[in-house]
C-alpha cells in the first residue's frame, strides 16, 4: 500500500507541475502564486483534457490518452509562461519555504484522510457503491461518455468529470481501483 500511496503522490506532483505555470499567471496576486491551486488546476485540466480525447472516439481511453492530455496540458502551460520562465524560476529559489509549507500541509492532509481509510476500507456505505461503480465505469470504458453500469447500453448521461480526473490518477499509475477509490477520497480532501 505504501508504494501505491507514494506513486498516486508522484503522478498528483507531475499534474500540479505541469499547471504551476497556468496558477503562476492566473493567482499572480497570491502569496504563493497558485502553488496551492496548481493541484487541483492539475486534476480539472488533464482530467478535462482526457474527457475531451475519450470523446472524440479516435484514441481509446487508457494509460496513453492520459499521458496525452498531460502532454498537451504540459504544453500549453509552457506556451502560457513564455516569457516569465525566469521570473518563475527566481519565485521558486525565493519562496521555497513557503512552497514546502503549502506541501506540506497538502502531505499532512492526505496521509490523515488515507491513515482513516486505511482503518475503514469498505466501499459499502451510503453512496459509496455508486461512487465506486462509476470510477469503475470511467477507467474501463474505451471512449466517453462511459457506459451506464446501472442502465446498461446506454452511456452515463449525467456529469461524471470528477470521476474522470480520480480516474486519470489511476489509469496512468495501474493502482487497482479499490485503492485508487480510497486514494481518491484522501486527494479530494487534501485539496479542499
């Protein structure tokens, strides 16, 4: 569990870097500059740019479509920060402490939302079944929308974008999704 626990990190780590340039631009008047929304600017962006590639039908929802919309995340962010790479660079050398506290924090918030699901790892109660079946649903369909598991045949009709950007962090890691629902719920948290 350690190990899936440090690679979900590493793969949250590698989105929010790819977006920092974005949050840099965009919360400039921050203290951080977006250090703390480049996470979940990470998630909503490859997330969304995943959604996007399994609509289109042309590349099958897997590992690869995700590397690809963090490519093109990656890309468009390094386009959105020409010009202030050497500004960016010099707030990181500056701002270290600060950087590490936001960090910090996150990794405090995390472990302890994971340490509790660690303690109850059942996906049985309220809502969790669902929430469970449509991660489910999400990672294994080929394209988007994804096939409806209570109405089969008929694609999702409803939103299911927040089970896309859980589920980019479990195709592109292979964490199994019981661990990656749990790891899920601990992200979310941490985030907020």
């Amino acid at each position: 569990m350690i190990a899936e626990i440090i690679l979900w990190l590493l793969v949250i780590e590698i989105f929010s870097l790819a977006t920092f340039p974005i949050a840099y631009r965009a919360f400039s008047r921050m203290p951080d500059r977006g250090w703390a929304f480049s996470k979940p600017l990470g998630l909503l962006f490859v997330g969304f740019a995943t959604w996007v590639i399994g609509l289109t039908h042309t590349i099958p929802n897997s590992r690869w479509s995700v590397i690809l919309a963090l490519i093109i995340v990656a890309g468009l962010a390094q386009l959105a920060s020409r010009g202030t790479r050497d500004e960016i660079r010099g707030f990181i050398r500056a701002n270290r402490s600060t950087m590490f506290t936001v960090e910090l924090l996150f990794l405090t918030a995390f472990l302890g939302i994971t340490l509790l699901r660690a303690s109850v790892t059942s996906i049985d109660a309220t809502e969790q079944p669902m929430d469970f079946m449509f991660l489910n649903a999400v990672v294994t369909s080929p394209y988007y929308p994804p096939t409806d598991p209570w109405l089969a045949g008929f694609p999702v009709s409803y939103y299911y974008l927040g089970y896309v950007m859980i589920g980019a962090i479990t195709m592109i890691s292979g964490i199994a999704t019981p661990i990656a629902y749990n790891l899920g719920l601990a992200t979310v948290a941490a985030i907020a």
